[in-house]
C-alpha cells in the first residue's frame, strides 16, 4: 500500500509538471519498488524506494533536460514521496520505453 500510495502521489504531481512545462505526454506512468527487511526491534521495515519514471525515448532524445525538470519538481511536491524520503532513501530515475 505504502508503495502504491508513492506511485500514485508521484505520476499525478509529475503530469502536473508535464502539462505546466508543455511536454507532450499524456499518459505518464511510474512503477515503484522498494526493499523490506525484518527490523531490528521486530516485525519489517521498508529500507529504500525507488520511482522509476517511464519516458518515450522520443521525449527523451527531444527534451531531456525539461523531462528531468518535470521530475525534479514532482519529487520536490509529492507530498507522500516527501514523507516516506523521510524514513527512508528514495531515488527517482528515469526508464526510457
């Protein structure tokens, strides 16, 4: 849940960026992963997340540094992401498609 919450928090931030900068992407999607481990003072605990952003690599070879401004905001205002870099290591990068 706390990874969907992540993923859901980010790509809706991220298509915000997108249309305020003017990239052509209307259906931007994320996936999310993160790394559990048992927690020293019992039950688990997530250690990292990672939001990889998938891009059209048409996009990327065009406007690069514009996708990477897109995400550098949604990083900054997602509010959930904002939260959980707060417990844990949380990395964005980009998937070409």
């Amino acid at each position: 849940l706390l990874l969907a919450a992540i993923g859901s928090c980010f790509v809706n931030t991220w298509a915000i960026f997108l249309k305020k900068l003017g990239l052509d992407y209307s259906e931007p999607a994320v996936s999310v992963d993160g790394e559990l481990q048992a927690d020293p003072a019992g039950g688990y605990r997530m250690t990292r997340t990672r939001i990889s952003a998938r891009v059209p690599a048409s996009l990327l070879a065009g406007q690069r540094e514009k996708v990477e401004k897109t995400l550098a905001l949604a990083e900054k205002y997602c509010i959930i992401s904002k939260v959980a870099r707060q417990a844990m290591p949380l990395e964005v990068q980009i998937e070409s498609v």
